[in-house]
C-alpha cells in the first residue's frame, strides 16, 4: 500500500496533471521517465547502482514491447537510455532526436536507418516521437499489472524481489534519521 501511494502520489498523479499544463507535456514525460528504471529495481529485487543502462533496457522492454524484433528493441532502449532519460538526468532536456507530440495514436514512432531495406543494427536512432499522454498511459498500465502480480493471495516470485528491493531501498530495519529540528518545528513548517 505504501509503495502504491508513493508511485501514485509522488509521480503518475502530477505527471499526469502535468499533461493539462501548457508545455507541461515534457515535464510529465521526464517526470514518468524514472519510472522505467526504478520499476525494474522492484522487479529484479537488486540495486542499479552501476547498471543504470542495463535496468533502463530491462524495464523499458517490459513495459514498452513495442517491437518483436529483439535486436531492434534493445537498439530503441538504449538510444532512448541515452536521449530520453540520460538527456534529462545529466543536460536538464532532452537530447537532439527526442520529440513530443500527440498527433500519432502511438507510444513511439520512431526513425532508424535501414540498409537494403532492412533495419541496421550499426545505425543509430535518428528520431523517436513520443506521444506523452500515451507514454505515461503506458506505465501506468504496467504499474496496475505489478500490482495486482504483488497482491496476488499465493506466493510468487514478484513478491520475493519486491520484498528484497523494499528492504534494500528502504532500510526499514535501520533507526529513522535525524533531522536538525523538533518534530513540533517539523510537522508545522518551521
């Protein structure tokens, strides 16, 4: 429950009020980025430190099975790896090849070089426009499918690696931190 209303609360909710903002589109999508690596936390119940690309192309292949072509999925994942949530994490905006708009129905339409026809794996990406609202319709279906493989009354795999993650990330056995101030200071915005 805890880890529904964070999710909830702290990020698909005002990514998905960010959408009726004007402009606000682009914000919802970096905001909803981190999803794709976090969720992938949970799911294999082991950190990313290090191994941010790996998670990244895991999580997105999982929520986005856009493409049956497993060379050309993984080429998608890391290209949006490096443009879409690297260019918000480390330049503040996304990198050249990223757009945004709502005319396509789809999540992604995306641009990659062919040779004789045929997808070039030795190509790069050249644009990948994401339809916002579709995107984050997209995590939110997966989180809604986490959730209830989580809720599920017989034990599962799921709920083993979710535990491992939630004990890793969350260190609920440590004492709580401490704050420079009194908890009446705290909890009355001193």
């Amino acid at each position: 429950d805890v880890f529904e209303d964070r999710m909830v609360n702290w990020l698909l909710e005002p990514a998905k009020k960010l959408l009726d903002v004007p402009h606000g589109s682009v914000a919802a999508v970096a905001l909803a980025t981190s999803y794709i690596e976090g969720i992938e936390i949970y799911i294999s119940g082991k950190d990313s430190e290090g191994k941010s690309k790996k998670f990244f192309r895991r999580g997105f292949k999982r929520i986005f099975p856009i493409v049956t072509v497993p060379i050309l999925q993984e080429a998608i994942a890391d290209a949006l790896y490096n443009l879409l949530r690297c260019g918000f994490a480390h330049d503040a905006m996304f990198r050249n090849g990223i757009y945004f708009s709502d005319v396509r129905k789809e999540v992604f339409t995306v641009t990659w070089p062919k040779k004789n026809g045929e997808f070039d794996p030795a190509g790069r990406l050249e644009s990948a426009v994401i339809n916002p609202r579709r995107f984050i319709e997209g995590i939110e279906f997966h989180f809604k499918g986490y959730l209830k493989e989580l809720r599920a009354t017989k034990p599962t795999a799921a709920k083993g690696t979710f535990l491992a993650a939630v004990n890793l990330k969350w260190k609920l056995g440590e004492p709580g931190p401490v704050i420079g101030m009194t908890e009446e200071e705290f909890l009355n915005g001193a």
